[in-house]
C-alpha cells in the first residue's frame, strides 16, 4: 500500500462520485456454498448493503463487477439498487472503464473495491483503489485504503463511510 495520510485520504475521497465493487470476495466472504441440485448460495453482510443505501442517498453512484454470474448475486444486487453491475467479467480494467464511460465519471472520481488480483487494472485506474483487509499481497499493495474487516464482513461499509462521511466534511471513524 502507498503511503497517505489522513487529510490525503478525506481529500480523495471527498471528491468520489462513483464507487465500484468487486463481488466474491468483496461483498461476500469468497466462499461458494453449492447445494446437491447445483443451486449457489452466497452471503452477503447487510451492514456493506446498508453502507450501499447510504451511497445512493449520498448521490454517489455504485456499480458492481463480478467475474463469475450467479443468480444469487443478481438477486442482491437488484435489491440494493445497485445503479450498474455486470457479471462473468474477463477483463476487469476494460469493464472499469466502461463502467465510467456510461456514467459520465473521470478515473480519479472513482472508487474501487477489491481482493484479488483479476482486479488490478481497474485497481490501477481508480482515484481511490481500495482493498478488503484479506485481499491478496498484491492488490493490498496497490491499494491506498485498506479496509479494517474482510470481505463479505463489513468492509464495504467501511469505504461506504469513509465517502460519505468525507463528502459531509467528517473526519473518519477510528477502526475499532
């Protein structure tokens, strides 16, 4: 991870306009969970959903890419409202960039999550790369924020908070 310190931090993301997620690992705890007829169950922690709403209600757009498709994943992701999300992405940095072009939003407006290393492009062309505190050694490494909880358990709402709270001119919540 650079290094950056705490005016830094609020300064990038105060001027977020656009978050993206990764999903497995990300908004879920990575594991997959197959039952006998083939269905695929995930979980997914409701404070990050939550974390999610406060975005939206924030006008901060979110978007979500994930490298496998689920049905379980568009489920929650519907719920959420999630203003973009596409699924059985190959190339991550490509769907990034996509992913501003459709909203209209500059690199460095935006915000992305990660865990692994299939998303260090978009890792690399986000304003404010982000990663889960169980992310691999490399994205954690091209990360300028490293959330305290690990995916799938609160991390997206530690960036969720970190951007809102900026926005409002708030100085951070101190990890627990």
């Amino acid at each position: 991870m650079s290094s950056i310190n705490d005016s830094e931090l609020l300064a990038l993301a105060a001027r977020i306009e656009l978050v993206v997620f990764d999903v497995d690992g990300v908004l879920t705890d990575g594991r997959l969970y197959l039952g006998d007829d083939g269905t695929e169950y995930k979980a997914f922690h409701v404070r990050d959903g939550h974390g999610v709403k406060l975005l939206r209600e924030a006008n901060v757009r979110v978007a979500a890419l994930s490298g496998r498709r689920s049905s379980a994943v568009t489920r929650r992701l519907d719920e959420l409202q999630v203003d973009l999300y596409r699924q059985g992405c190959e190339h991550k940095g490509r769907d990034f960039q996509e992913v501003l072009q459709h909203f209209g939003v500059e690199a460095t407006a935006a915000a992305y999550l990660a865990d692994d290393v299939i998303d260090l492009p978009a890792l690399h062309l986000a304003g404010l790369p982000a990663a889960v505190a169980d992310a691999h050694p490399r994205v954690k490494s091209a990360a300028r924020w490293i959330s305290a909880h690990g995916g799938g358990r609160g991390a997206a709402r530690e960036l969720c908070d970190l951007i809102v709270d900026a926005r409002e001119g708030k100085a951070p919540d101190a990890p627990a």
